[in-house]
C-alpha cells in the first residue's frame, strides 16, 4: 500500500505543476543553504585523526617571567628550545616530536626552473608515525639522521614532481636553504582537514600544506631562522646559541600515548618536571600544566568560532521560514482535493489511510526537494571553495552530508504537510458529496 501511495505521489507532483514546483524549489533553497553551511560546519569541527586522537597530546607549560604578569595570562602556546628537548629525551608516551617552521630558497638542478621559496617543517622522526604521513616513495629519515641533523629531507608529492617530474627522486640531492639535501622520501596526499598539528606556528588550521621537511636537530645545527610564532617576553643576549639558552617560546611539541588511560601518567610527569625546573629558577609563574587531546586543542584554539556557529543557526531559520511558506503551499495543494478526499472516505477509507497517502505525497515532494537541493549545494559550495585555496578544504561533501540532505528534505517536507494532511483528513464526506 505504501508503495502504491509513493506512485500516487509522484503522479500528484504533475497537478497543479507551477504550485509544486514552486513547493520543491522552496524547500531546495532552504536545504541548499542549510547544508552547505553544516557541511562547512562539520568538516571544521570533525575529529581529523579519529584512531588517535584521544592519544595524541599536547602539552602546554608557561615559563615567562613574573614581572608584569597577571595570573590566567599567556605568552602562547609554544614552548622554549631547553623544554622541548628535555621532553624529547623524557621517554614519555609511545612517541615524541618538537617541530618548528622553516623557509628559505630552493635551487633548483633543472635550467628550465628558476629559484623559489618554499616552506616547510622540522619535525624528529617520530612525526611521520604518529600522525600517519603516508609515503609515494622511500619513507623517513633514520634515527641517525634524526640525532645527528643530518642534511636529508622529504618532499611533499607537488614539489618532488616539480623539481624530479615523476620519476622516483629518493638518493637524488636537491640544494635548498643554502645546503644540499639527500632526498630520502616523498610523502603522498596528507590533508587533515583541520591541520590540527599545524594550527599555531604555520599557515593555521585550513592552511596550505608543508611542502618538505627537514630533521628538527637539523635546523639547529644550521641555525636556520624561524618560520612562525616566537615569543621573547624574558629578555635574553644576542646571538642563536643564546636564543637555545633562552626563555624565549617558538616549538611545538606533541606526545603520543600507548593509551588514552595513560594520560593521567603523563600529567604527573609534566607537574613533577615544571616543580623540578622551578627549584632551578625556572617557571617561576606557577601555573598550572595543560595536556589536550586533538579534539580538546581544536576547540582550545577555537578552529571552529562562533561566527561560523551563527552562520549554522541562521540557515537553518532560513529553513524553517521556508517550511511556513511549504504548509502555506500544501494547505492550498491539498485543500482543492477536498472532493477527493470526500468520495474516497464515502467508498470506506479511513482517516489513517487518507493521513497516510496524503504525508507520503508531502514526503515526495521533499524528495524532489532533495535532489535539487543537493545539486544547489553542491554548486553553492564549489562556489565557496572557489575564493581561496584556504576555504576550499572545508567546502569537501562526503556521503554522510549526502545522506543529511535528503533526511532533511523529506523530513522538512513530512514536517510541513502535517498540518495541511490533518486539515485533509477532516474533510465531511456528506458535505462534499452534496456540493457535486
């Protein structure tokens, strides 16, 4: 019987077919709006890294010096050099890594391209692992390499084809920042959306991706200048060496847990260390010590503001202003069926199959409403993402909004027939077979 209603439904939408298609463009507009903008709202606020990201742990310390300090202020969320390799050589969690931006020029073996910049990051070896890079060619640097800094590199996929074309590049050198490097791999398409690891100290959350990185303790040893963030609110002597030796906040640290229960552990860990580094005339602010998860840091850093939360709210009134005007349109639909519905309940109907056949034919319409609605969002959201490379990585539907949007067309359709499929089903059969 419900498939028999469904055909009645869909043969209904060729009556009066200016008022329905007036009904379906109505509800398309209003689902387009509403789901281009929770799309949008759902790629900024999902969880980028799912299998890990209750294990993946920043930690934030604050080192800056009392004077003028007021408690609950901050200087930023990076941390000194003389932290960050303390927490390197800590043992703590499964994996470690510091990272830092760097940029800098790139020659170039190829006559036909000219020098150009680049940026990238420093990361030790245990980054590759911990958030999962996937490689075209070779793979990582070596512990060695790691602890010695030596000059080795891997590219992003665009600026290997750009300086070596398609060829496998791994053993090849390339000279940049001013030193040759021996390519050890080429890593594929890694664009978590957000960039969670890169949201302070790089291009942001939805920023370009690196295109190569080099060892941490490589950076150093050429002392190469910072690409990023960097806070000196302590005061400190001139020259790099001294910059190490400072209080001065510019790296990014990162642990990863065996276990998100190990957590606990690792907070202990953090205490014990800033009371120990207090006792050295360090940390003296006493703040206290912060881990955040990968979901806890996107909303530390606020990726998802409120104003994107307040585009959600305003579309979805949209969406509703557009269901009044739907029950304005189906009380009209279904008020001229009257004699219809008359004659069918004087030949035995009852108001259950009236109610029944008359919300499916709204449900038809919401699912016409659907599939137009899903062709207008996808053309609104390619028109979003088309503004900046940034924005365009927000703007990716997968099959979960695609199933979203006919829920919410059929389900805003059903919605507004209630009232007109009510009014329906009142109809006096006595009174309409009199008027014929």
């Amino acid at each position: 019987m419900i498939q028999y209603y469904f055909l009645l439904g869909v043969r209904s939408l060729r009556r009066n077919p200016v008022l329905t298609a007036l009904m379906v463009l109505i509800l398309a507009v209003g689902v387009a709006a509403s789901v281009s903008t929770l799309t949008i709202l759902h790629v900024m606020s999902g969880d980028p890294i799912p299998a890990k990201s209750e294990r993946l742990i920043v930690p934030r310390m604050d080192n800056g010096p009392t004077k003028g300090y007021t408690p609950g202020d901050r200087d930023g969320d990076e941390m000194s050099y003389r932290d960050a390799v303390n927490l390197l050589a800590s043992g703590q969690g499964d994996r470690r890594t510091a990272m830092r931006g760097v940029d800098g020029a790139i020659e170039p073996a190829r006559k036909d391209l000219p020098i150009f910049t680049a940026e990238g990051l420093t990361p030790t070896r245990d980054f590759f692992a911990m958030f999962e890079v996937p490689f075209v060619y070779g793979g990582p640097w070596s512990e060695a390499d790691d602890k010695n800094g030596a000059d080795v590199v891997v590219l992003s996929r665009k600026l290997s084809e750009r300086l070596f074309g398609s060829a496998n590049p791994v053993g090849q050198r390339v000279r940049m920042l001013g030193f040759d490097y021996a390519v050890v791999g080429v890593y594929g398409d890694w664009k978590p959306v957000p960039r969670y690891h890169r949201i302070i100290g790089g291009p942001g959350a939805f920023g370009s991706e690196d295109e190569y990185y080099i060892p941490f303790h490589n950076a150093i040893r050429h002392e190469f200048g910072q690409s990023g963030n960097m806070n000196c609110s302590a005061e400190r002597a001139p020259g790099y060496q001294a910059l190490l030796d400072s209080e001065c906040i510019w790296i990014q640290f990162w642990f990863e847990l065996h276990a998100a229960a190990d957590r606990p552990q690792l907070q202990a860990w953090l205490d014990a260390y800033a009371a120990e580094q207090r006792k050295l005339g360090r940390m003296q602010r006493a703040a206290p010590n912060e881990l955040f998860n990968v979901m806890e840091w996107l909303e530390e850093q606020k990726v998802v503001g409120k104003d994107s939360r307040l585009s959600a709210m305003l579309a979805f009134g949209f969406l509703l202003l557009c269901l009044v005007n739907t029950i304005g349109l189906l009380l009209a639909k279904f008020s001229v069926r009257a004699p219809e519905v008359g004659v069918r309940r004087a030949l035995g109907a009852s108001r259950k199959e009236i109610f029944t056949q008359f919300l499916i034919e709204s449900a038809v319409v919401g699912l016409a409403g659907g599939i137009l609605g899903l062709v207008l969002a996808l053309g609104a959201l390619a028109l979003i993402g088309s503004i900046s490379e940034q924005i365009s990585v927000t703007t990716r539907m997968d099959w979960m909004m695609l199933l979203v949007t006919f829920i919410m067309s059929v389900a805003a359709a059903v919605l507004a027939g209630l009232l007109p499929t009510w009014r329906a089903c009142q109809v006096t059969p006595a009174l309409q077979l009199k008027s014929q």
